[in-house]
C-alpha cells in the first residue's frame, strides 16, 4: 500500500498533555477542564504549568482554546 505524502494528509490535531501523561486532542477536552487549564496558566489553580508547554507558550495554549471554545459555540 502506498503512503499519501504528509502534505496532502490534514494537519494533526493539537494534542494536550495531561498531568497522568496522557494525551487528549482538545477538541475531546471539556469546555469545564479548559477553563481550568486557562486558570492554572494564570497562576490561578491547583496545577504549575510550565512556559512553555508541548513546545508551545501560554499565549498560544490561550489562543488555541480561545479559539476551540469559539468553535463550539457556533
């Protein structure tokens, strides 16, 4: 079976790391556990989050979630 090049598959989905180690496509990610993450980013709850995360910043962890919860509300 031949492969399909990278460029002609769709981007992978972004993944986020939770503390267990497991990894969840944060579409799966309840709206409730992003707040969450956005508050622990903020230095605001139980968890550290470091920055940067899964080679990302908090502003961009903020803008992808930004952007995820704006996705469901349409």
């Amino acid at each position: 079976m031949v492969k399909d090049f990278k460029f002609f598959m769709g981007p992978e989905p972004i993944r986020w790391r939770t503390a267990n180690g497991l990894t969840h496509p944060i579409h799966t990610i309840s709206t409730d556990h992003i707040v969450s993450i956005i508050r622990c980013m903020d230095g605001d709850g139980n968890m550290r989050i470091p920055n940067p995360y899964e080679g990302r910043t908090h502003d961009e962890w903020v803008h992808i979630f930004h952007n995820e919860i704006e996705r469901r509300r349409i």
